[in-house]
C-alpha cells in the first residue's frame, strides 16, 4: 500500500483543536456571526481550472432558481451562488427566515433546538422546493413537523446500538473488518429522520484532533480493521486540509484497504464538489462514496455535474436512499429515483427501511410496502437499478437484507420458482433423498 504524507502545515496545530486551526461552524450552531467564516471552510479553497468535459464548470441556473435567488437573495451574484461556503453561510436555520422563503403550516415548528435535531436547509435545496406544495416529498425530509415529539414504543434515541459498539468517542466497530469513523456532527442540511438525530448537531462530535488521533491510533492498533467508512454529520462539509489530514493517516495505515465517504453533498450542496476537492482526493484511491438520495427531485444539473466530477476522477459512486412513507414508497417514484441516479453514474445499493429513531413513526413503512417496491422493480428494469433492502437489525445486529419469495417450493428433483411475472418455473435441484450414493472404490 502506498503512503503520502500529510500537508505540512496541518501538522502545526494544538492538540484539541481541528487541524485546521481555527474554529469550526459546528461550535457555532446556528450560524456564524457576519463577516466570520464559517465552518470546516479555514481558507480560501483555491478553484482549479476546469478540465476539457462536456459538462459546464457551473450549469447554468434555471429560470425558477435565478427567480428564487433574486427574491430572496438580492444581493447574491451567480458566482456567489456556486460557491459552497457561500451557500453554508447562508443557510436557512431560523424560523423567521424559513417562513419568509416557505410559508410554514401549522404542524410545522422546531420545539427545542437544544434537544431536537436542529433546523438547516441550504439556500440551493430550498430552492428545490415549491413554496405552495405544503406536502412536497423534499419539503417533508427537512422540514420540523409535530410528529418528531412523538415518540412509539419501539423507537430509541439510538436505535442501533452504535454508543455501545464505539469504543473510542466517535468510532463504532460493529463488523469484523470495518469501523465507522465519524468525522463531525455537521451537517450543511439536517434530514429530518436522521439515525443519528441524537448527536448530529449538537456539537458533541467536535472535528477535533485530539478524538481524530485516538480513533486513528484504534484503527493503526486492529489489524482486521480493513475498510474505514467516513461519515457523521457530513465529512464533506470539511474543509480539503482537514479531510486530507484524515484521509493521509488512514492510507498510512497498511491493513486499511479501502477507504469509504458517506455523504449527502451531491444531492443538498452539490457546489461543494470542486476539482480542487476532486483532486485531492485522487491521491487516496482506492476510494468510494456512497452518496444519499430520497426523490427524483434530488437529481438536477448541479447533481449531474458533482458526480461527473467524481466519476471522471475513478471514484466509484453508490447510491443509499431511506424507504419514507408519502416520499418515496411507491414503485414509480423509486424506479425514477434509480434510473435518474443510473443516469448519474451512481450505482443503487441500499433502500433502508427507516430506522425506528425516536419521532420518525411518520415517516416509516412496513416491511411489506418495501418488499412490494422492490418486486415492482426486479424484473421490469435492469438489475443494476435495483437496490438491497436491508433492516439494520436494532440494537446493532447488523444489515439483514430482505427479499421477495420467489421460491414456491421444492420436489424431490426440483426447486420450484417464481419469475417477475408471476409464472412458475423449476430448476434441476435433486433433494438428498434423490442422490445416489456411490460406492466407493474397492
């Protein structure tokens, strides 16, 4: 494996602070002060020029983003517009503001941001959202509604288990081979069903040096540790020194194989995938994103043109989208969502069914609703567009992936199935008591 060394200038910090140096936006919730930078943005990211492709470096705004920008963002410039740190300076995280941009119904309300997962929509996923469509698919995903504060008896604050499989702050080592390595609890835009609503957020996952270096030193110490995922909160709403200072001591680590990001970028903030990001993060291969999308509305040109980005510079693109009641539990809606997603270059690979988080009984199917989509899908398109419905098993048992029956039954010769179309066919599958022993040689 090979090895790169960090930049050095990051090595050159205190040990609680980020490697960057300097404050982070997640210890600012809910916003910077004006004229402060925000976040995990610690300098001026430095715009290469854009490689010869056939897409535009920035797609051009339609006619209903430039008229939302000017209304509610007089004096933005469309330069101001694609720039990521601009679009998380702005984002909505009031309800003053948010009911100027769309009017909020009555069920619409945050309680308690000090306990509740907090407001933030950037000013590009706002735009995506028709302001007189109270029950738009995109709207319900982040949006508060009154069915957050009510809480089922099966729901838990950690539904999954990951507080008692973590053991380094920010670390959860639930599979043999592989560790989930949260980053940062930041979001630049909060799913309302988010997993792990009980600490995104809220600033207790600080982007810290200090908690980075003991989860690296765990995963240096555990040589079956051989795929890190990165998730959080958003790793991609770091900064490029920042994520680059993770990613360089990881690949330093010779068990670590394979290095994973997970992320929502693409589909809430997609300026953010610059060729300056895209370069950097060639020097880590192998890497692979797994990138989260929940409706067809996801997809837009700035989408196309983050994943192009990535694409073209080998990195391989999954796609995981959570099954939502009244968003996208329905044949059509997920088989546009795949085939958009196709058209993207993402490969479909997981439909969660949702978490049973606490507040998130609104947005859950059952099971059978999800196993209906997926017999709806497998046979009618390309198997490439069909993704794994999986249940993380609660209290951390794990992905159980759930199909279809499609076997009928089995005769003595035969194991009898069923196709797409509902027609039954049989399959050369003696059973044990139809097999001949042989003899052995004498």
């Amino acid at each position: 494996m090979h090895k790169t060394e960090a930049p050095a200038e990051t090595l050159i910090i205190d040990d609680d602070e980020p490697p960057s140096g300097r404050l982070a936006i997640d210890t600012l919730y809910p916003a910077p002060p004006a004229g402060i930078d925000p976040i995990h943005l610690t300098r001026p990211v430095f715009i290469l020029p854009a490689q010869k492709t056939s897409l535009p470096r920035h797609p051009k705004l339609s006619p209903e983003t430039r008229a939302f920008q000017k209304q509610f963002f007089p004096g933005a410039t469309v330069r101001d517009w694609h720039d990521w740190q601009w679009q998380v300076r702005h984002r909505i995280h009031t309800y003053e503001r948010l009911n100027q941009i769309l009017p909020l119904g009555p069920d619409e309300f945050l309680a308690d941001h000090t306990v509740q997962l907090p407001l933030s929509i950037t000013p590009y996923y706002a735009s995506l959202i028709p302001k007189d469509v109270p029950d738009h698919p995109l709207r319900r995903c982040v949006l508060p509604t009154a069915g957050e504060w009510i809480k089922m008896p099966c729901e838990s604050d950690d539904p999954l288990g990951e507080d008692h499989q973590s053991p380094v702050p920010g670390l959860v080592h639930r599979y043999p081979d592989r560790v989930l390595f949260l980053l940062t609890d930041f979001c630049s835009t909060y799913c309302r069903y988010c997993t792990r609503s009980r600490v995104v957020g809220h600033g207790g996952i600080r982007a810290s040096r200090a908690r980075w270096e003991k989860a690296i030193t765990y995963i240096a110490a555990n040589t079956s540790v051989r795929d890190v995922l990165l998730s959080g909160g958003d790793p991609l709403t770091l900064s490029d020194d920042r994520l680059e200072w993770v990613l360089s001591r990881l690949r330093n680590i010779p068990h670590v194989q394979i290095i994973r990001i997970g992320t929502k970028v693409p589909a809430v903030l997609p300026q953010r995938i610059t060729p300056a990001l895209v370069k950097m993060l060639k020097k880590y291969h192998p890497l692979w994103m797994s990138l989260h999308f929940t409706h067809p509305d996801e997809c837009t040109p700035e989408t196309l043109t983050a994943c192009a980005l990535l694409a073209d510079a080998g990195i391989p693109l999954g796609s995981q989208t959570v099954l939502l009641k009244g968003i996208n539990d329905c044949v059509e809606t997920m088989t546009d969502l795949m085939h958009r997603l196709m058209a993207l270059r993402v490969r479909p690979y997981y439909l969660y069914q949702c978490d049973p988080i606490t507040g998130s009984g609104h947005f859950r199917t059952s099971i059978t609703q999800g196993l209906e989509i997926i017999r709806g899908m497998r046979g009618f398109t390309t198997g490439y567009a069909v993704p794994t419905y999986v249940v993380d098993a609660p209290g951390g048992g794990g992905k159980i992936p759930l199909m279809p029956d499609y076997v009928s039954g089995h005769t003595s010769d035969d194991l009898v199935l069923t196709n797409y179309e509902n027609r039954s066919f049989t399959y050369p599958d003696p059973g044990l008591e139809s097999l001949q022993t042989v003899p052995a040689a004498e």
